[in-house]
C-alpha cells in the first residue's frame, strides 16, 4: 500500500487539527509508512505519539503499541477521544474479564486499529493467539530506554520483547524514547536485533527552556523560594517532589498561601488523578504539585515553569520533567532547589529499590509454594517482608535467573529450571545499583559544577553544543 504524502497531511489536519509535523516527525513517519524499522530519539515535547498515531489511520490493519503504564494507555486513549478518534482501545489488568472480550472482538472486526498494551501481555498465550489472528503492520514501543538495563528504567518485560515481535510476520518496529545516553542507545539497537534498524534523532536542545539551579539552606528556605517564584505570575506550573507525603503537604502549603493548586500522586484513586490533571489542563488550577507519576501523556503545551523541589536521581529523569515546560516552542523557565540533604535522599531511595539476599529467598520460596498458580505483587508483598520499593528488582532477578516467570496474571515458579533449591547470585542487582549511583553522580554534578547546565546535558545524551547557552543561570552569572 502506497500512502501519499498528502494523505499523511490530510489525516493530521483532519483527524487531529493540527496544521503542520514537527520537526523529524515526518521523517519517523515516512520511514514507518515505508516498513523501515526505526528507534526515534526524540526529546519531551517534541510530540513522540503523533509518530505512530498518524500511521496507526493509515496503515493496513492493527498498530500494537507497548507503554509502561496504564495511566499513561488511559490518557493517550482518552486524548484521542477528545479528537473523535475512537477506533482505539487498551488491554491491560484494570479491564474487566468482560470487557476484555469485548474490545478482543472489536479489534478482530478490525473496529479497532490503536491497540495499547503494557509489555507483559506479551507473555499471555491469549494474546499471542489474538496477534496470530489479525495483520499487524507496526509495533510501537514507547519509552524504549525500558529496555536497555544500563537504562534508568529498566524493566526486564521490556527486554523481552525482542523474542515476541520475532514471531510476528511482516511487522514494522518503531521504538521510541526521549531519555536516552549513547550507551543506552547501542543496548537497544543490540537488544531489538532487528535488521537494518534506522536512528533517528531530534535536537536534545530546547533554547527557550532556562535552566536554573537554587542552592537552598533549609527547608524553610525551599517552602519561601517556592511560594517567591510561583508568584511572579500566574502561568501554567508543575512542582515535582521525591515522594506522596511531600506532594501533599506542599499541595496544601500553597493553597494555604492563596496560591491554586492541586495534589497529583500514585496513591490517590483513579478518579482523583483523573480530576487533577483535567483541572490543570483546563487551567481550572494554575499549579499541579506531583510525583513523577505525572506527566506522561500530558496534553498541555503551555506549562510556563517546572520546578524540582527535590533533586532527582539521575538527569534522565530532570531533562524528561523539565522538558515538559514550554512545548508551545515559547520562553518557560526550569528550576531546581537543591538542599545538601537531597543527595543522601537520593542514595536512601536507590538502597530502597534493591532487596537484601534474605527478602530475595522468602520471595522465590513464597512463590515456589504456589506451584503453578500465579501470585500477584500485592499478594508477595502481604506474605513477605520485602518492601514494595524492591519488589520489581526482586522480581527482575529471579526472572533474570529463569527462576519465575510472568504473565499478566502474576508471577510463578518456573519449573523448567530443574533446580528447587537454587543459589541466587545478587551480582546483577549489584551492577544494576551502582549503576543507578552511578547516574547520581553525574546528577549531582550538573548541580554543582560551574559550568553551562545546557552544555552538560547535551553532553551527557551525546549531543553538543558548539559554545555556551548564554541563557542558563550559570552562562549568566559568569557573563556578569
């Protein structure tokens, strides 16, 4: 099937009211439509979706795309509704047993042509029949960084794919990520296997973003530097936070301080999340104080200022946050109040992540015990003393070590290991750790080195800038 150039624009403009592509999207497309698989870097803002949702209109068949969270399936879905587009859907564990039957049959009747999916569906035989049934022309994988371990998001269904999408006939491979290091980029191109795999990659430079650093004493000090700043206008704001606890106090801090501000988390029920981010995005709220659970899948382009009021732990995570600001192209402003403590935070909540060899064993032995029934992570959790924090790296372990397997009904005993009492090496978790100290460090010293904050960036994803920014607080300071 041959689609026209003017077909493409036809379908941006009529289907999703936009007038033109942005840079290096027509480029993905175009080499999509041409069946050439393709690992597109492309930085926050720069409209990573419209690279497979346009195509998805116009290909033959069914686009799968595989995202990380079901909020972010939620909200691209609900985003395409808003543009009357409803001939797509997502199956993952919050749909009921009978509404999964349902959307199975719509996308058998070729009804639906958008089909979003998190990566362990893969692993459910159900699904890998559902795929053998129907002409699949793409497969998208969304947040792709998910796949290299040296990433800083690794999950090992992610790299998994690789041996799934093998066994699908005639597909075309798009992978896309906005938070990528050159050492990342090779794991993935390596990992995916595919051939003649094409790079494309965006400009990680976004000059109307200001990137400033604020050397805070105290906390007193951040909470006053915070309501200081958020005052000089009443523009579109995000403030990230390490943590619920810290969301909410600050949340109600502001509106205490006549400020319009709402609270947005993981541990808050679906509606209030819903609620939230629909206020902000309307700017019935001004300001949206949140974890890192926000942000993906935002449809906001005029969010003026992102401030960091804890440092995160690796500038993956600070550029992909901060780059939400300013996605109309025009000036915004992106802030980070670092207090001394914030680094031990950082080193407490990386321990947090991995288990110790004890909570390990009393993980496999719990689901060993099971036999072959699947155990869900609550289930692990209630029955064992891991902390919730760990449970992931817990589990990517002993899969690793093709000790457990995985469906999306939850985890259990692989037998075919022939080994009921294995020793289980923590070396891969090691690795994994230091790694992640690792991109602390370099986190740390954009913070504080003296050097031009646009310029280590770009250095640290493998781009560069010919001379300093001008425009960062560092660049300005030393200019004066």
């Amino acid at each position: 099937m041959s689609v026209s150039e003017f077909l493409l624009e036809a379908v941006l403009q009529d289907r999703f009211g936009l007038e033109g592509f942005r840079p290096h999207q027509k480029e993905v497309i175009e080499r999509i439509i041409a069946k050439r698989h393709t690992l597109a870097l492309l930085p926050t803002g720069y409209g990573k979706s419209l690279c497979y949702q346009v195509p998805s209109q116009v290909l033959p068949g069914t686009t799968i795309v595989v995202s990380p969270l079901i909020a972010l399936m939620q909200d691209q879905v609900s985003a395409l509704f808003k543009r009357g587009i409803r001939n797509a859907t997502y199956l993952n564990s919050s749909v009921s047993a009978d509404e999964l039957d349902s959307r199975i049959r719509a996308i058998k009747t070729g009804d639906i042509k958008l089909v979003y999916v998190a990566p362990e569906r893969f692993e459910s035989a159900r699904f890998r029949q559902l795929l053998n049934s129907l002409e699949v022309s793409l497969v998208v994988i969304d947040e792709a960084h998910c796949i290299s371990q040296w990433g800083h998001d690794f999950r090992l269904q992610y790299r998994n794919l690789s041996n799934y999408v093998a066994q699908i006939p005639g597909i075309t491979v798009l992978a896309l990520t906005a938070t990528a290091t050159p050492m990342v980029q090779r794991d993935i191109v390596q990992s995916l296997n595919l051939k003649r795999l094409e790079i494309v990659a965006g400009n990680f430079d976004r000059p109307n973003l200001t990137l400033e650093v604020k050397a805070m004493k105290s906390t007193a000090e951040k909470d006053s530097q915070l309501i200081d700043m958020l005052r000089q206008g009443q523009d579109a704001s995000i403030v990230y936070t390490n943590s619920r606890k810290e969301a909410e106090r600050l949340s109600g801090f502001l509106l205490q301080n006549g400020l319009s501000a709402s609270c947005y988390h993981a541990g808050l029920t679906s509606s209030e999340r819903h609620n939230a981010q629909r206020r902000f995005e309307l700017g019935q709220c001004k300001i949206i104080v949140c974890t890192v659970a926000f942000g993906m899948g935002i449809d906001k382009a005029d969010i003026r200022r992102v401030i960091h009021y804890n440092m995160p732990g690796s500038l993956e995570s600070y550029y992909q946050e901060a780059g939400r600001a300013g996605r109309d192209g025009q000036q915004a402003i992106c802030t980070l109040l670092h207090q001394p403590k914030d680094t031990n935070t950082q080193r407490w909540l990386i321990g947090r992540n991995y288990p110790e060899a004890e909570e390990v064993a009393a993980v496999f032995r719990f689901i060993k015990a099971k036999g072959l029934e699947a155990v869900r992570a609550q289930e692990i959790l209630d029955n064992t003393q891991v902390k919730d924090t760990a449970l992931t790296s817990t589990l990517n372990l002993l899969k690793h070590l093709q000790l457990v397997d995985t469906t999306p009904d939850g985890t259990y005993f692989d037998r075919s290991s022939g080994n009921d009492n294995p020793a289980i090496p923590l070396t891969y978790l090691h690795e994994r750790k230091q790694k992640d100290y690792a991109r602390l460090d370099h986190m740390l010293n954009y913070v504080q080195e003296g050097n031009c904050r646009r310029k280590q960036i770009l250095d640290y994803f493998g781009q560069s800038l010919k001379q300093n920014c001008r425009s960062c607080d560092t660049c300005l300071q030393n200019e004066n």
